[in-house]
C-alpha cells in the first residue's frame, strides 16, 4: 500500500498528520505488513502508541486520540500475546474514559447492562484457582493468624470479602492440629452475594464438623463501606482477627475533583502535599486522628513523588471503616492489597503505574494458562480488564480501584492505632511451600521490614502485612 | 536461633525416655525439672552402668530389673512378715548425671527415671558401639540402635538435591527451600528445553480434560500436565501415571460441568462430590527440577545434621525452626492450600516477550520527551510517529531506517538516506519511510 501524499505532508505538524490519515479512509486495510511484525516490535510499537494516544486522551484532543485508537486497535488483540492483550483491555477504557466526555452517549450505552452474578462470582473463583495471589495471601493469612492466637481459646475471624472455603478450611486443620486442642472458632464472613455465603457455611460447617471443632459461621450480606460493626457480634473476651485480602483500597474513594477545588491553599500542582489548609478545610471529617504528630509523620511519608489525593491523611470512608475495626481492639490484622500506585490524580500517572503492575499480571497469567482458555480470558476482562477500566476511565467517587503501595497504607494504620506485627520466619516457609508444591515459577516473595512483598520477576504486585490494635497515648 | 532450638530439641528427646519416637500426645512437663521434695541420687558412673543393681538380700544375687528380683524372691519361701516390702513411703528417686558440666549435672535438672538417665549418660558421654548396617550411623543405645535399624531405608523422602530424609515434614520444609534455589538453574534449563509448537498442541489436547482439572485439582489428585513429559525436567514418575489416566480426566471434566450446572455457582460444592478431605491437596508429589551441584554445598548443613545425631529426632529438629504449631501443621497431611500437583504450564514462549519485558525495553530506548511531566518513567515521546505504511517486503528488513526516526522534523531529513525510500513508493502519506517497525538492535535511535 502506497500513500502518495506528496511533500504537502512533510511540512504538516504531527497533529496533521493524525487528521491527514484520517483522510485517507479508503485504503482498505492499511496494516498488511503489520501481521508479519514480530511480535517484540510490534509490543514495543504498541507501548508507544498507548502512551501517545493515552497523553491525547489526557489532552483532551479527542480527534488524535481516535486516530491513536484506530491504530492500536489494528494490533491489539485480547486472544494474541500478553501485550497485545493488555493494549486492548487499556484501549478499552481510553475509549470508555473518552465517551464519558459525552455523557448522555456513556449513560444510552451503559444502561442495558446486565451483571451476571454468577459469572463474577465465577471469575473470582478462576482467580483464585489460576493465580497464586489469593492462595498466597490465605496461607500467609492462615499462619499469621494460627501464631497470634496461640493458646487463645475463643477466636472470632472477620472475613471481609469471605468467598472460598478453602482459605478457611485450611485454617480449621491446623486449629484442629494445635496441640492444646483446638480453640472455640467463629468465623464472619462478608460478602455481597448471599449465595455465596450460604455456600460458605455449608462448607465450613461440614469441615469443622468432620475434624470436630467447634464452629460457627455468621453471614453478613453488606457492603464494606455500609458495614455496621455492631453486626459483627462480637463478644468480650474473643480474640478478634481480621482478613482483609483486596478489600480495603475502594474505602480510598473520595470525589477529588471537589476537595481540589475547595481547598485554598492547595498548590494546584499535583506533586505538592499541603496539609493545613486540607486541615482546616474539614476537621470533623478526619475525626479524632486530627493532631500534630499524626502531620508530621505524614509529611515524613518519603513517597512525594505520585499525588495522592490532597493529601488527606486519611480519606474519611478509611477513616471511619478503621476507627470501628479499631473498637473490636483486633489482635491480628492481616491486610493484602495490591502493591502499585494507582491513586494518583493524573490519568497519565496512573496510566503508567498500571501498565507495569499489569503487564506483569498478564505475563504471570501467559505463564500458567493457555491463550486460548476462556478462564484465562474471563479473568482477564472480567476481572483485570475491570480493574484497568475504573482506573483509567473512571474518576471521583466512582474511581475504586483505588490501588496504593504499602509505604501509603502503613502510616494510615499506624494512624488509626495499629501498630505492625512483623510476618515471622514460619510465615515466609508457608509461602514459599504454597509457591513450591504449585511450581509457580517466575513468583518470587520479598520481605521488606516484616512485610511481604509478592512479585513476578521484579515487578511488585501484592504487600501483606499484619497489625495489631495497642491504645494509642 | 536454629541451633538454640535444636538442642533444646534433642536434650528433651534424648531424655524423655527409651522411645525414641517424640510422637507423644500427652503433654510432657519440661525433663529435667524434679519434683522438689525427691531424694537426689548420685551414682557413679560404675554403679550407673551395672546392669545387676537389683540385689536379693537373701543369697546377694544382683538382677537387672526389680520384677526379676521379686520373682526371685519367690523362691526363697520366705516367712510372710518377710515377704512384706518395707511399709514406709518410699521416697520419690531422681538422678543426676555424673558428668561433671552436664546440665542433668545439677540437682535442679535432675531425671526421675533411673533406665532415662543410664540412656543419656551413654547418648550423651558414652561411646557409640552400635552401628546401623544399612547407613553410616553409630548410637550409644542399643534400643536406639534397634529403633533406627527398623525404619532406615524403610521409609525414604529424597529431594533431587540427594538429601535423604526419613521424615516427612522435614523432607518437605528441605525442599522448600531447595528449591527456591534451584529456580534459577531450572530456569536456564528450561529455557534450553524450549519446544513451544510441540508443547502448545501438547497443551491443547490435554486443555480439555484438564480444565476440568481446574476445579477438581483442589479436590482430587488427578491430572497433572502432559506437556510436563515433553518437559525433560519432569521427573515425577507420579505425573507419568497421572497423566495416563486422559479417560478418567474425562468423566471427571463432565461430571464437573454437570454439577456445576445442576448447582448453579456453586462450584466449590464440588468438594462435597468428592468427599475430600484438603481442599486444595494434591498429593502427587511435585518434584522440583534438577538440581545442581550448588545444592550439595547449600546444603550441608542439613547434611551434618542428618549425619550426626542418630535419632530420626534430630531430623525433627531440623524442621524445628517451625514452631510447634507448624510442625503438627507438616508433620499431618498437607494442609489445605498446598497442591503437590503440576499445574498446567503454559511455557511462554521466549520467542514472545514477556510484557514487563517490553516495557522495560521501552523506558530503556525512551531518553527524551516532549512532555516530561506527564511520561514518568518511561522518558518516550508523546507524539510519536504513528503507524507509518510499509510495503510487505520491507517488512522485517532493514530496520536500520528506524535508527533514523526521530520527531518528525528529523525525520524528514534523515528519510532522504534512507534505502527504503529509494523508490519513492515508500514513502507513506506522512511523507516519511516506511518505518513501521521497531527493531530491537536499532531501536535506539528511535525517539
């Protein structure tokens, strides 16, 4: 395919040249050759072009940026290699984030959507079984808690996202193991689906029964951010731990947009951090962790470079969830979440930051399933697919997936009156067991000051930590 | 601290009693801690290891065992007031070890079995006269020597390191960590090993059964992947009898989708189906791969430590660094969670770059930008030349044109040089070649 153009293009500026291939509709397919690229150039290619169209996207130059998605779209592929997979789910939510600009266009598109339940319930199930993230974070979770309750003889677990009985039937055999015997166990669990808790019961029920512990299972059917803790029933005298595995980053959503318009002394670039005058702006939203030393040890926080959202040390959903987990006083709490920046208030940062924790992601996920597999593809767009969307495309309150390093989350605890439990060395032996008999190759687990740090290669992808409740002076 | 917890490991072992097993339920109280109130016994070693302490008063016959010498006694006819054993209490009896800088030395940590202390007075400062015949190891006790003989090479874990271990737990804990540093040289190896048309089909074909694996594979010790027997690090002969059984796969696939069907989403209610008891085990062992001599030195210690001591306790207490929780947790079936089983390894292919790997390549050829704030890492333009058309021949050839991409500014001058645009033809609606592709060699000069 030739393009005789003439010299009139070679004078043009780059964003001519975007509306001068516009021009040109009818060449049929432009990309012949592009079939024969190797597949390294073509991802090195299609990073490029990503983060091109992406800055458009940014920008706001909406022509550009459909040019740029035409073109990636031509390369990208969710059933080809692990980048091309990724330019697709990300292209995906440029476009989502574009038509947002129109909003009756997004609303029309957007409201014959049916949620499957089953089909998500289905998808974190697949998650679980093909990666080794959630059983990583049970095992770390299970052996945590079986240290930090020795001798203890009544245990009461919250389950904050309880879905696969496995995580705690695995506990139930090294409680019933113990050599005291085994402690009286209650276990919460919450979830959204009620089908999924009665699953839960049956199954655990059934578990303890069988190895003769004695066991009790609450359903709670809520979301974590309207959680009532009274519901959690628990009584005076239980050891309470808490498991939280990815559930705790979409109590990060806050309507940024508004906070950075009010607050006066907020330097308008995104890299400052200012605290007094977000201070003074609403004192009974941060409640009772308003004090001196709580700033100062923020402004210690060595992470200047993202900008997190105006600096509120802590965002008042967080603020509110943690002061009433901290009135059950935990013994143990146990906390995974996603170790990678993906707050921050630019698209571009975040775009950037994603691309690296997914790549990874995907390239784990190549290494343990087949391309052709639909599970794989089904966690792929239901579940990672999703997450890139809210990221990208979504903003404010609706922005969830609210992903933040350990280095963030650590003070916010430490905040909130949590003071951390270094992961021991029995722990560590746990994890790497799990890694070993599944020989999952390429996962490796760093320890970083009593934290775990799970990576694919060097890339980090998921810290676990554990806290426990003191009374703050 | 592993050495602090072996010794406290072996002394109580090596203490506690003439079993040398430390399977024990009921809860020991620490040894060596008297009741206050016992009389101290001090024997000499001499006396200690007499074997005929029981003597008759009647003819001064000695006997290894008080029973032997009451029967003895029998014999005597003695009148009945004489029969009577003397009526007052006995007091409690506790020994000390004669070995002066033993810490059963002391009064505080005296023994209250006479037959325990003779067995740690020859473990612990005896001569080791026994020898196993099977392997090299010696013991002072004849009942250890019988214990050891009776489980060597009965019962054998050897990791692919060479290291041979009688005990499960500890065999697993060893090749936990084996392994962890092996992944590199397996990883070469695999690498080397690389039959990817080969193994896709391979995975293909076993894709279908299984998948239904997938969900069983926490419930059933079934299918681990074919493709592992292309793999020449595959060296489990469990998985070679895994893998023979595609039928079984096969009922199981659809007696799975049946369920799942019947039950809606209640896929881990296959668990019930199956009646298992881990939800996540799957016990055909995993073997890890090759190791290589490294091991050998990585893993001495382990070594020595199987070597030195003669009690199957010593090897417990290699996994002792565990806590006690964690050795039940070992020593019992595999805990939920753990699978033993292969899990179907897609190999990726290394003739694909792994997407980190691109992106790392990517930050490394981006140096400048035209918008710096916003590109973070990554350093590469914003505005780059999109797709430019490429005529099909040109294709995967002559990359050296990249070198030349630049803004488009430059790129303009640097087209006039380029080979590709000799005919003019080439040139694209952008008026510049026909760079299409990135070369990785010449990547460089791009952007």
């Amino acid at each position: 395919m030739v393009q005789e153009k003439g010299s009139s293009s070679v004078s043009s500026s780059p964003l001519h040249l975007f509306s001068m291939m516009s021009l040109s509709p009818g060449l049929g397919s432009p990309f012949p050759s592009l079939q024969e690229m190797r597949s390294e150039d073509r991802g090195l290619f299609l990073i490029h072009l990503l983060i091109a169209c992406a800055n458009h996207v940014a920008a706001g130059n909406v022509e550009n940026a459909n040019i740029g998605l035409e073109y990636i779209s031509h390369l990208a592929s969710p059933d080809g290699d692990s980048m091309q997979r990724i330019a697709a789910y990300f292209i995906e939510a440029l476009a989502d984030r574009m038509l947002k600009g129109w909003t009756g266009l997004h609303k029309a598109l957007n409201s014959t959507k049916i949620t499957w339940m089953t089909e998500e319930i289905l998808v974190q199930k697949l998650f679980f079984e093909f990666c080794p993230f959630l059983k990583l974070a049970y095992v770390i979770t299970n052996q945590a808690i079986l240290e930090a309750m020795e001798g203890e003889k009544v245990v009461h677990i919250i389950d904050l996202h309880s879905f696969e009985p496995a995580q705690w039937i695995s506990l139930l055999q090294a409680l019933s193991e113990r050599p005291e015997g085994p402690p009286h166990l209650i276990i919460t669990g919450i979830n959204e689906q009620k089908v999924v808790l009665d699953q839960m019961a049956h199954r655990l029920s059934q578990e303890a029964e069988t190895l003769d512990v004695p066991f009790q299972f609450n359903p709670i059917v809520s979301r974590l951010e309207n959680l009532d803790v009274e519901c959690l029933r628990v009584k005076s005298g239980e050891a309470v731990a808490l498991s939280s595995v990815l559930q705790l980053h979409p109590l990060l959503a806050v309507d940024d947009e508004m906070l950075r318009r009010n607050s006066p002394m907020v330097n308008k670039s995104p890299n400052s951090v200012h605290f007094q005058g977000v201070l003074q702006l609403n004192p009974h939203t941060l409640g009772d962790f308003l004090d001196k030393d709580m700033i100062n040890t923020y402004g210690a926080s060595p992470d200047s470079e993202s900008s997190s959202p105006l600096s509120l040390p802590i965002p008042p959903k967080m603020a509110s969830f943690l002061n009433a987990i901290s009135g059950l006083s935990p013994k143990l709490m146990v906390v995974t979440e996603q170790e990678s920046n993906h707050n921050g208030f630019n698209l571009m940062e975040r775009l950037m930051e994603a691309l690296k924790f997914y790549a990874a992601l995907f390239d784990g996920l190549e290494s343990t399933a087949p391309r052709a597999s639909i599970e794989r593809q089904k966690i792929e767009k239901m579940l990672f697919g999703d997450e890139i969307k809210n990221i990208i495309s979504c903003e404010g309150l609706d922005r969830k997936k609210r992903h933040e390093k350990l280095d963030k989350w650590i003070p916010r605890f430490e905040l909130a009156g949590f003071a951390k439990v270094p992961l021991s060395y029995h722990v560590m032996m746990q994890a790497k067991r799990l890694l070993h008999s599944y020989n999952y190759d390429g996962y490796k687990i760093k320890v970083e000051n009593g934290c775990f740090i799970i990576c694919w290669h060097d890339q980090p992808l998921f810290s676990a930590s554990a806290w426990r409740f003191r009374r703050y002076s | 601290m592993t050495d602090e917890v072996i010794s406290t490991g072996s002394t109580k072992n090596q203490v506690s009693g003439s079993n040398p097993q430390p399977v024990v339920k009921k809860k020991r109280s620490l040894p060596g801690n008297p009741d206050p109130e016992a009389e101290v016994i001090a024997l000499s070693p001499k006396t200690l290891m007499a074997t005929n302490r029981f003597l008759c008063e009647i003819c001064g016959k000695g006997f290894q065992r008080d029973q032997n010498l009451q029967l003895h006694r029998r014999g005597h006819n003695l009148p009945w007031k004489l029969k009577q054993r003397s009526s007052k209490e006995v007091r409690k009896r506790v020994y000390i070890c004669p070995e002066n800088g033993c810490v059963h030395n002391h009064p505080s940590r005296a023994l209250g079995d006479l037959t325990g202390i003779k067995k740690h007075f020859c473990r612990k400062h005896g001569e080791k006269k026994w020898k196993c015949e099977k392997c090299s190891k010696r013991y002072a006790v004849q009942s250890d020597w019988k214990a050891h003989s009776k489980t060597c090479g009965t019962r054998e874990y050897k990791c692919d390191c060479g290291t041979i271990f009688s005990r499960r737990d500890s065999f697993v804990t060893h090749r936990a960590y084996c392994d962890a540093l092996a992944e590199e040289t397996a990883r070469i190896k695999a690498a080397s090993h690389m039959e990817n048309h080969a193994g896709h089909t391979n995975y293909h074909f076993s894709l279908g059964p299984s998948m239904g694996q997938r969900f069983t594979s926490i419930f059933e010790p079934i299918s681990c992947n074919p493709q592992k027997i292309n793999d020449p690090m595959t060296r489990s002969l469990t998985l070679w009898n895994m893998s023979q059984q595609p039928s079984q796969n096969q009922d199981i696939l659809s007696k799975n989708f049946q369920e799942m069907h019947q039950m809606g989403i209640s896929i881990s209610s296959l668990g019930a189906v199956y009646s298992c008891t881990d939800p996540l085990v799957n016990p055909c062992a995993s073997n890890p791969p090759a190791p290589t001599t490294t091991y050998q030195l990585n893993w001495d210690f382990t070594k020595n430590l199987n070597s030195t001591k003669a009690s199957d306790d010593q090897l417990s207490c290699n996994s002792l660094p565990l806590s006690n929780i964690n050795a039940k947790e070992l020593g019992g079936s595999a805990p939920s969670l753990f699978s033993t089983q292969h899990q179907s390894h897609h190999q990726s292919s290394t003739a694909n770059m792994s997407a980190t790997a691109l992106l790392q390549k990517a930050a490394e050829i981006g140096a400048t930008t035209t918008d710096p704030s916003l590109l973070g890492n990554f350093g590469l333009k914003c505005t780059e030349n999109p797709v430019q058309n490429a005529v099909t021949t040109r294709l995967g050839s002559d990359l050296s044109a990249l070198n030349q991409l630049q803004m488009y500014p430059s790129m303009r001058h640097h087209i006039q040089n380029q080979e590709n645009i000799t005919e003019g033809e080439t040139r694209d609606f952008l008026g510049v070649g026909i760079q299409s592709i990135c070369h990785p060699s010449s990547i460089n000069g791009w952007i």
